[in-house]
C-alpha cells in the first residue's frame, strides 16, 4: 500500500514539476509593422461573396432588417409565458450589451490566423455548418480547428480551458446552454482571447463578453412561421373558435428550446387568440419516441388538435407524420424548424406545411467570415442575423439540394 | 534455473498486472507530456486535474460500492440532482444552507438505494437504474426542464476562487478533491469498516459468519456513493455557476471504465480507491491528448471503449487462467476426493 502511495505522490510531483517548468505555455505570434500592413491589405482583396453553399444559395447571407427593439420590462420573468416580452433577455440578448474588457482588433488581417470553433455536437447540421466554416477560412487561408463535445457541458468546458491554452487567435463557441454559457464566456474573456458566440443565443449577460454573436435569429424566425401556422389552420378550419396545438419541443436548455416553443406560443396570443396549446413536450430527436407521443396526443386530444409546431424537421417530423398517418388525420397542420432534406422532402409532398431557411453551411461561414471582418478591422455590430424565410411548397424546389 | 526463470517471470507478471494502472498512467504521462501539443504546460495540467476533479469525486464512492460486489448506475442522476437542489435553493438561502440539503439529499438517495439493495434484496443493477430514472424526472420537476443558474458578484467570486489555482496548478476544487481521496483511501484500506467492504464483496456469507453485519455495509457503501457523486455535481456546479439537466449524463460511464480500469473487480472484493483515482486521471490525461493532437470527441469515445475492452478481456482471460490453475491442482484434488470417500 504505500508502495502506491508513493507512485501517486511522484506522479503528482512530476504534474506539478511538469506545470512549474512550463508556467505559462505558449504565446501567440503576431504579424507586425510592414508584414501586418501587407497581410491587412491582402485579406481585404479575399471576396468570400462568391462563394456558394451545396443548396446553390449564396454562402454568406446578411439579414438586411433591423428588428425594432422594445423597452426591457422591469422583471421579464414575472410576466406570463404568453407576453412576448415575457422573453426579452433571450429574443434581444446582445442587442444592448455593456461590452466588458474586449480586445482590440490587431487589424493586422485574416490570413494565417489561427482558429478554434467550439459546436456543441455530432450531427448532420454540425458537418454542413463546419464545412460552410471551412470554405470560408480556406478562402482567407485562416488555420481552423473545430472540436465537439457532443452535448456535454464539462467537456465543453474543458475545451474551452484547451483552447485557452492553444493560444489562438480567435475562439468561435457555440453556447451548449444559454445560462450556462457566462462563466465560459467570463473564462474566454479573462484569457484576453477574442471570442465570437455563434448560431444559438446565451443569455444577454454573456453577450457582454463576447465581440459579437452570429446566427439566425431563432425568435423572430419562429414569430413567422407561428404566423403561416395559424394562417394555414384558419384556412382549413374557417370559422373554428378553438384551434388546439401541441409542440415538441427542442432539448431543454438551450435557445432554441425557448425560441421554438415560447417564440410561437407568444406570438399567437396575439395574432391568433384561438390557437390553444393542448401540451408540450420534449422526447428528445428520436422519431420513435416523436411518434409515441403523438400518437398519445392524438389518443387524448381527438378532433381538438389541429396543429403540431416541432423544433425539429428531421427525426421528429419524421415521427409525427408516421404517427398522423397510423391515424389517419391528414387534418392536422404540422410546421417544423429547420431545414433538412428530410424536411424538404415533406414540405414537397405535402405532408408539412411550412419549414425554416435555417442555412447550416451559412451559420457556420458567417461565424468565421465575421471574424475574418473583426481582424480585418471592421466595425462589427453587436450582432449579425442570418436572413428570416419560411419555405412552403412554393419555394421549396429553390433549395434543393439540401445541405444536411 | 528454468523453474526459477518461470517464478521470476510470474513474479513480474504479477507485479506487472498490481501496478499496472499506475504503468498505464506512467506511459500516458510521458507519451503526452512528448508528443501531444502544449500537453505539457501548467494550464494545461491545471485543466487536467480540474476537469478530473468531478469524476474523481464520484469515484471515490463507487469504488466502494463495486469492491462490494454491487453497482450503482445512479451516480450521474445524483450529481446532476444535488447540484440543481444547490443552486436552486441558493437563490433563496444561499450556499450557507442550500449545500447541506443538496449534500443531504444525495446522501438521502444512496440510503433508499441502499435499503433496498440490503434489506429488500433487489438487484442493484435494478434498484440503481430506477433510481436513476426516478431522479432525472424529479430534476425535470423542480427545474421545469431549464437549466439552473446564478449570476452576481458573490457568485462569480466564489466560482472564479474554486476554479483559480490557489497554489500552483491546484485550484481550491483540486485540493478538496485530493482531501477526499486522501481520507477516503485511508478509510477503506486502514479502518476495519473499510476492510469490511472487501470481506462483503468478497464472500458475503463469509462475512456474515465472521459477525459483519453485511447489511449495514452495504447500505453504507450506496450512502458513501451517492454522497461522493451529490458532493461533485454541487462542486461543478458551483465552479460553473450553472447547472444543466445532462451535466452527470456521461460521469456514469466515465466513471464505470475507470473504475474498471483501475483493476476494481465488478465481482467485488478486489479494487482500490487511489486505483480508481489514477485511472481517472490517466484517462483524462489520454482524452485531453487526443484533442490536443487535434482529433474529435469521436476518436476519444472510441480510445474509451478501446481501453475497457481490453481491460476486461485480459480479466476474463486472467480469471480462466486462475480456474484452470485450480485445476491442475492434482494433490489437492486427489486429497479431496479422500475426504469424500471417508464421508
């Protein structure tokens, strides 16, 4: 036994000698005087708007509308679910950010820069979003590494600590969980190390460390399709005075599981005081358990449901058109976020109604394009949406082929 | 000569299989610190044993529960339960008062898998995994299914103090988290109690015929470890000043190879907690290399996997090797069958 003990103890030592011999690891080299002037103008000739994603659409896309930004009630979270403003600090975080310690840009130019991006896991969407990253840093020649913790905060954590470490020159991150993400943030931004949050929203005092955040404005784009939702429902039930929905929603945590289920549940207390909610529920992104819950639902709810709004378009559209059909009520008018060929392939047969421009290689490119912009020494905003478009069988041939 | 050749080879071997985790750390250990990146740096190593801190943590309780000859499946659920009780709680009372609950409340949990184990004699293959079922729907209750988490100066201070070195390379999380294992190593391999966990999972009725009360031994062995795992959910969480609803999810398995790993039988009767411990570190270590040589979270999963499959086919084959041993113990065999012909 202290035989183990001692060979604990060296181990430790050796850890510690390991640390105190190698205090503070490696530093970044920068590009200076002439070279930076040199690489500066170089990096501003790169045009990136040429690039084009598998779909055929343009690579990189700015949304163009501003949105209007309401006065912050006193306590946001005293108000119902129902009140839009209910979600301020999620729908509007960064917006209006007390930007803290953020570095300068070097303006020294994107090319050679070193760059860690941060997803949150394995899935078709992360390869399109990466490879859309990838066009865009081979363009400006940047070097990019991209690590996945597959969904696991502590690992996630951990790579920021690594990435920290790296000494890069920019850190991409896209927030696991928006409460959680202002300590990672805090940690990032004490390193000195520029970050750029992208494609889901943190919560409002993240943002206050971060450059910027990139992404598709997942509330206002849910705000839409909650609109062509109840407007399709009101067409197929004309004068109903009751319009039941159910969501399933996405795993709880993260933005879009606010912004996929409070999004359009506020936004049709509105515009649609009929629509009811009958329930929600998160089973996750498996169609099996989609379609046992639905299948439930159809069981519980009857002729009153009318309407399904799904996070996703891919396993869980998949799980509830399987179960709508076992039963046979083509009545029910189903939307879904996203934008996958599953997704697409339903919208063109008509099984559902209405999906999201959600451009996974477009996220990503827009991510690394921006921090292209910030070392090229662009004034960037506090945030940088990605345009808003519901696809319905009328457009939905313009965006094939897929990208996830 | 040959015969002494054979008995210093076994002898190596022997040495070679007690050691072999700390052989395993040894050669991760200096692999790394040549190869991998950056591995060898005090931020780095720093990293290492914070992130490290969680699992080992838990593990220290599981061991005991394994050299019992039992399982909990829940320690993960429980982590992530006390931590969402810490800081739930702490927005009303505090970390004052919203620890000891959470710490009580994982304590709560080990004590019911425990009964249940010991006195109503249900697998607790069976009883941990409801256990872990019960506790995911009761940490989707009390958070409404949304993560948990604190903002404020006050809070910021106390995470930024657990997560900032307090003495070189060990943040004060660290240095809890080797006090554990220092108390919990001398606890098992020192005090009778402890003895008495290897003599239970050993040959329970042994035991119970040597006067330990097994019951009560095994119901402090799921106490101890749902305790550890509530203890290193609340630290996380506190560090992080968050806590999310899957952030024990893959402590479970995490845990459960290193445990193995480390030379712990899942029989029983056979392990360590500094085993454990080293095994943790070790596959931390290999973990932080992989993405350090720049690969995914993919090849990390799969060196896991890699490692355990290993692990247990060479105890598979250890033991059929100790079987057929047995075996060949002509002597002995014929002795017994003397005694059979006498009776």
């Amino acid at each position: 036994m202290k035989k183990q003990v001692k060979v604990v103890l060296l181990a430790m030592v050796l850890l510690c000698l390991g640390g105190l011999l190698f205090a503070q690891g490696e530093k970044a080299v920068g590009v200076t005087g002439a070279g930076a002037a040199a690489n500066l103008e170089a990096s501003l000739k790169v045009d990136t708007s040429v690039l084009k994603a598998a779909d055929g659409q343009p690579l990189l896309r700015l949304s163009s509308e501003l949105p209007k930004i309401p006065t912050r009630p006193a306590n946001p979270e005293a108000l119902p679910d129902t009140d839009p403003l209910r979600w301020f600090d999620m729908e509007y975080a960064g917006w209006d950010t007390k930007k803290t310690n953020i570095p300068a840009s070097p303006k020294d130019g994107a090319i050679g820069k070193r760059v860690v991006m941060i997803v949150h896991g394995d899935h078709p969407w992360t390869t399109a979003c990466s490879n859309g990253a990838k066009k865009v840093a081979d363009a400006y020649g940047m070097d990019l590494k991209i690590l996945s913790p597959n969904w696991d905060l502590a690992v996630q954590n951990q790579m920021i600590d690594q990435s920290i470490n790296e000494r890069p020159d920019m850190i991409l991150i896209i927030p696991l969980d928006a409460t959680t993400a202002i300590q990672q943030a805090r940690r990032i931004n004490q390193s000195g190390i520029p970050f750029i949050f992208f494609n889901t929203l943190p919560t409002a005092e993240a943002m206050n460390y971060a450059i910027t955040w990139t992404g598709p404005d997942d509330f206002g784009q849910m705000r839409k399709l909650a609109k062509v939702f109840a407007d399709e429902m009101r067409r197929r039930n004309p004068g109903a005075k009751e319009l039941g929905i159910a969501y399933v929603q996405h795993a709880p945590g993260g933005s879009p599981y606010f912004a996929r289920s409070y999004g359009p549940l506020s936004e049709l207390a509105g515009y649609a005081p009929e629509v009811v909610t009958l329930d929600m529920q998160a089973p996750g992104f498996e169609a099996d358990r989609t379609m046992q819950l639905v299948s439930d639902w159809l069981t519980r709810f009857g002729p009153r449901l009318k309407g399904i709004f799904a996070a996703d378009d891919s396993a869980q559209a998949l799980g509830i058109i399987e179960a709508l059909k076992k039963a046979g009520r083509d009545d029910i008018v189903v939307v879904a976020a996203g934008n996958s060929k599953i997704g697409m392939d339903m919208v063109t047969d008509g099984s559902l109604f209405a999906i999201t421009y959600q451009t996974a290689e477009g996220d990503g490119a827009l991510a690394v394009q921006t921090a292209a912009d910030w070392f090229n020494g662009k004034e960037l905003p506090n945030r940088r949406d990605i345009p808003q478009h519901i696809i319905t069988k009328a457009d939905v041939a313009d965006f094939y082929p897929p990208q996830w | 000569m040959m015969r002494k050749n054979k008995l210093d080879k076994s002898k190596l071997l022997a040495l070679g299989d007690r050691f072999r985790i700390y052989i395993l750390f040894g050669v991760i250990f200096i692999f790394m610190s040549l190869f991998a990146p950056r591995f060898f740096n005090s931020y780095n190593l720093t990293t290492i044993l914070r992130t490290v801190s969680m699992n080992a943590t838990i593990a220290l309780g599981f061991t005991i529960v394994m050299i019992c000859g039992e399982m909990d499946l829940s320690i993960g659920r429980t982590a992530t339960f006390a931590a969402v009780i810490a800081l739930t709680l702490q927005k009303k009372f505090g970390y004052g008062i919203s620890v000891p609950i959470a710490v009580l409340a994982g304590a709560g949990v080990g004590l019911l898998n425990g009964i249940l184990v010991a006195k109503i004699k249900i697998n607790s293959f069976i009883v941990t995994i409801g256990t872990m079922t019960i506790l995911q729907g009761a940490t989707y209750t009390i958070t409404g299914g949304n993560s948990v988490s604190l903002s404020g100066d006050k809070v910021f201070a106390i995470s930024d103090f657990l997560a900032k070195p307090l003495l070189p390379m060990l943040p004060p999380r660290v240095l809890l988290t080797i006090l554990f294992v220092v108390v919990f190593h001398l606890f098992v391999s020192n005090s009778q109690w402890g003895r008495n966990f290897y003599m239970v999972g050993g040959n329970r009725t042994t035991a119970w015929l040597a006067g330990i009360n097994t019951d009560r031994i095994t119901i402090t062995a799921f106490i101890l470890s749902s305790t550890m795992a509530a203890v290193a959910g609340i630290l996380f969480a506190m560090e992080s000043s968050a806590a999310t609803l899957n952030m024990g999810d893959n402590s479970l398995m995490y845990v459960v190879s290193a445990t193995i790993i480390g030379g712990t039988a899942m029989s029983g009767g056979k392990g360590g907690i500094l085993r454990s411990v080293v095994a943790v570190l070790s596959l931390e270590m290999l973990y932080t290399g992989t993405i350090l040589f720049g690969f995914g979270n993919e090849v990390k999963i799969f060196i896991s996997g890699l490692i355990l499959a290993l692990v247990v086919l060479y105890e598979a084959y250890a033991s059929y090797k100790h079987e057929k041993t047995i075996g060949q113990r002509a002597v002995l065999l014929e002795e017994l069958a003397q005694a059979k012909e006498k009776i």
